[in-house]
C-alpha cells in the first residue's frame, strides 16, 4: 500500500512537470483514446509555462526529463529505440536527448573509485581531473596512468553515479504502475505490452550499471573491427575496470557534433558520413553485433581520420535469420523488388500466415516508391518507419524489439551522416555493403558452402551408424527377452520394492504392481 502510494505520488509529480514544460502539447492523442483520458490531457495542456511554445519538440523533452532527474533520462532514452510505441515524431525528438544532468563532486567520485579498485586515486593515478562530461548513469575524469615501461598515458574514467540503483529502482515502480494503467485502460495498446516494455528497459539498466559489461562489450566490438580501415574503438584498461568504475584509452578526437572544428580539420565530411552508416552496417550484418547508441556525442574523428564510437551501454545483437532479413529488406528496396521483401516477412514469420503476400507487397511499395527518383535530401527515414509502424498493426504483425532496434539505430546513422553531407543517400551509401554480404551470404559460394557443410553432417552420420546399428540391435534383443520372460527386475531393484512395501499401506503395494504391470504390457506390446 505504501509502495502503491509513493509511485503514484512520483507519478503525479512527473505529470506536473512535464505538463509545466510544454511536453503534452507536442503528444497527439490516439485517435480511439477514450473521452475522460482526452479530458484529462487537454486540462494539462492548460498548465504550460508561458513561452514555451517557442521551444522545440526536442528542447522540451530535454528540460522535463532532465528536471525529473535520471531514471526519466534513460527512459526517455530507451523510448527513442521503440518508435512502435511513441510514434516516429516522437521517437525522433527523443533520439536528440541530450543528458544535462549536474556531475557530482569529486570526493564521491573517489570514493566510488576507492571502494571500486581497493586503492586511493592518488594511488591509482598520476593525475584525475575533475569530471570531464556528465550523464544520467555516469560522469567522465581525464586521468593518467604510468604503465609497466614508465611511459605516462591519458585514460578516461567513467565513474557510475552514487545511490543511483536506489533511485530506478523507486522510480521504475512508478513506470510500472503507469503501464498497467495503460494497459487496463487502454485495450489497444496491449499488443505493445507496455508493462514487457518496462520490463525490458529495468533489464536494460540493470545491464548498463555494470560497467564491467560495457568494457566486455567494448573489447568484443574491437576484436570485430580490428581489421577496419576507417573505424575503431578505444581499448580497455581491464585492471582498473570494476562494477562501478571503467577506464580506457583516452581519445583525443573531435567529437562529431562539433561541426565547427570537422570543418576546420580539413578531412572529407562525406566520406566521414558514409564511414558512419556503412561501418554500422558492416557490423551488424557481419556479425550481429552492433553499437545501438551512435548519436553525434558518442561518435569521434580521431587525428588518423578514423572513425571512433564510446559509450557501449546498449548494444544490438541480431541472428542469422534476421542478418539475412536485414539484408534482403534493404536490398529489396534499393532494387525496388517489393515482392520479395513481403515475403522475407512471411518466410522469418513476422507477418502471420493469415495474411496475403501481394497485398503486403503493395503497402510496401507505398513505402518504397517514394524514395526512388526524389533528392536524397527529402527523404525522410523516420517518415517511412512510420509507414512501416502503421502496417504493423494492420497486418498484424508482433512486435521484434531487436528489429525496431535495429531500425532506430538505422534512422539515428542516417542523421549523423546527413550532419556530415546533407545530400547523403542512405541507399546508395548502403548497397555495396548490402550487396557484398548478399553474395557472400546467398550467391553461389554461399550455396556451395551449404552444401559442403550438409556433406560434413552426412559424414559424420555416416560414422556413426555402426554404432546405430549395434545400439538397435542391444536394444532389439533386450525387447526379445522381455517378450518371452516378461520383464525382470534386478535384486536391487526387488529388494527396494520389498521395502517400499514394507513401508507403504496396501494401496500404496497395489500401485507399485500396477506400475511394474503397467511396464511388462507395454513391453510386450512393444515385441507383438
């Protein structure tokens, strides 16, 4: 009852500021939302501060979550990836969050370091400055080490906030109780699972607040891309890495929100922008695995001109089946081979069978069209995922957390490469990607790879079927047997039954012998 009263006190709270801020007149209502709701939402429209109208969407979002403090960053955050549920135009505006949360003093933050590492920072490092850059979950120090040959190196230390599990954890109650809200009350929306959404965004925190998990996401990821030409990662100082503290190579770069300084640096911003989306592309159709949060700010150009990610709290991971449904929808589209793309949908299973190909094929073509013969200026990523998100529902479709991830990391790529060249295609930047592992995948070497793999498999069976045959064979007799003696039981086996009848009543021995009857007719049946 307690725990029932605080959220809803916390959920009140966070009602007036965001209404104070302006952030439910940039929400449109759904057009079956019951009246009483439509009510209610027009009233807290009427508490808006004056003048904020003139702000966007995305300063306005900005200034509410960040006021309601860090649980409602990451959320608003974590929103951005699932567009299926806010809508694109609002998922867009979120994906342009920016935390400006207020970093913590230093003396926390070397306690955090102290209890983290077992030693003083003075111990640890030669210097460590104050924080460097704030967020929701952490701050970043500059400090500097001496390795092992005395040679004095920059790191950056990331430095988890305290008492921040305390804080979700009283706020995601009241995430919850407002998704069962939703839920209760809004029947629609039950096939967005709003109370499995924020299920999957306490995983998701419970994940990044490890900081031991980013440094192995980080070490993977530069195992992947160490042979790339144009894009890299900082390495991870695993000795001075804990649950709560992260410390890796210092990256001395410009960070690719600061278009100032690109431009001054004399490299080429297009090729920079098709580093970005093809990088990501080669990641996630490669090997599944891929850099979800690729927003300007956690992107950097480093003085080789490569191309350098930080931040790998959240991360994609995608299977063979949905490489494959990644590369054949995008190729699909770029060849304009609508049929094709509708039935990758059918043949991975998310659009149910009930449903008719063709027809699937036409929405599709309704999204497609449009993008072909028009500038690469004027078309907009997030106008065709919202097509695509309103077909959803129509065909039926269920809901694919790590597809929409995909697709929001997708439309966030296409933004920061649109910063570095306006004109950027994003299907013209993608197809020799796309059409490179579409050959490696699904052209002749591939099948001839199939084929290679499925003779291995045969001759391994092959191997093995002497063993088969003796093993049918023992098992053949044991049958013979057992039709012409019956079942017999061993003197363990009998003695344990003794005693079990020992122990038990009469009907307890009478189940005993059914069973073991039970057992020989099967057996003789089994024979006849």
């Amino acid at each position: 009852m307690i725990g029932a009263s605080s959220s809803l006190f916390r959920l009140g709270r966070a009602g007036y500021i965001l209404a104070r801020e302006g952030v439910f007149s940039i929400i449109a209502p759904p057009a079956d939302l019951p009246t009483l709701p439509r009510l209610g939402l027009a009233m807290l429209r009427l508490l808006e501060r004056r003048g904020i109208s003139e702000r966007n969407k995305g300063e306005r979002l900005s200034a509410a979550l960040n006021r309601l403090g860090p649980s409602y960053v990451k959320m608003g955050q974590f929103l951005a990836t699932r567009p299926d549920v806010v809508g694109p135009e609002l998922a867009q505006a979120l994906s342009s969050l920016q935390d400006r949360v207020p970093a913590f003093g230093m003396q926390e933050a070397k306690k955090v370091v102290h209890e983290a590492l077992g030693k003083p920072i003075e111990v640890l490092f030669e210097h460590f400055s104050e924080p460097v850059a704030a967020a929701s979950i952490a701050q970043v120090h500059k400090a500097r080490v001496i390795d092992a040959d005395g040679v004095a190196r920059d790191v950056a230390v990331k430095v988890l906030r305290p008492h921040l599990a305390e804080r979700f954890k009283a706020d995601l109650g009241g995430f919850y109780l407002a998704a069962r809200v939703i839920e209760a009350l809004h029947v629609p929306s039950r096939r967005l699972r709003p109370v499995a959404v924020v299920d999957t965004l306490a995983r998701s925190i419970q994940l990044e607040m490890d900081f031991r998990l980013e440094a192995a996401a980080m070490s993977e990821m530069g195992e992947i891309s160490k042979d790339d030409a144009d894009f890299r990662v900082p390495t991870v100082h695993w000795d001075m890495t804990a649950k709560s503290v992260l410390t890796m190579e210092w990256i001395d770069g410009i960070k690719l929100n600061d278009q100032e300084a690109l431009k001054a640096s004399g490299h080429d911003l297009k090729a920079l922008g098709e580093t970005v989306i093809q990088s990501f592309l080669r990641h996630a159709l490669g090997d599944g695995f891929f850099h979800a949060d690729m927003h300007p700010g956690n992107l950097f150009l480093d003085r080789d001109g490569k191309l350098v990610a930080v931040d790998f709290g959240i991360m994609g991971r995608i299977g063979p089946q949905e490489k494959r449904f990644l590369a054949e929808i995008l190729y699909g589209f770029i060849t304009r081979d609508y049929r094709r793309v509708s039935q990758v949908h059918f043949d991975a299973g998310y659009v149910p069978s009930t449903q008719d190909v063709d027809t699937f094929a036409q929405a599709l073509r309704s999204i497609g069209e449009p993008i072909h013969g028009r500038d690469a200026s004027e078309i907009s990523m997030a106008g065709l995922l919202s097509q695509l998100f309103e077909f959803t529902e129509v065909f039926g479709m269920a809901t694919r957390t790590e597809l929409i991830l995909l697709q929001k990391t997708m439309v966030v790529v296409e933004g920061v490469a649109r910063m570095m060249d306006s004109n950027l295609n994003l299907w013209n930047t993608s197809e020799p990607v796309v059409k490179r592992w579409m050959e490696s995948n699904l052209g002749p070497a591939a099948k001839v790879k199939e084929v290679t793999g499925g003779l291995a498999s045969l001759g391994a069976m092959t191997a093995s079927l002497p063993e088969m045959a003796r093993r049918a064979e023992r098992l053949s007799a044991s049958f013979d047997t057992m039709g012409r003696e019956g079942m017999r039981l061993d003197a363990s086996t009998v003695a344990a039954i003794g005693r079990a009848e020992a122990r038990e009543s009469r009907s307890g021995r009478v189940a005993l012998w059914v069973i073991a009857l039970a057992l020989s007719a099967i057996a003789l049946n089994l024979w006849s």
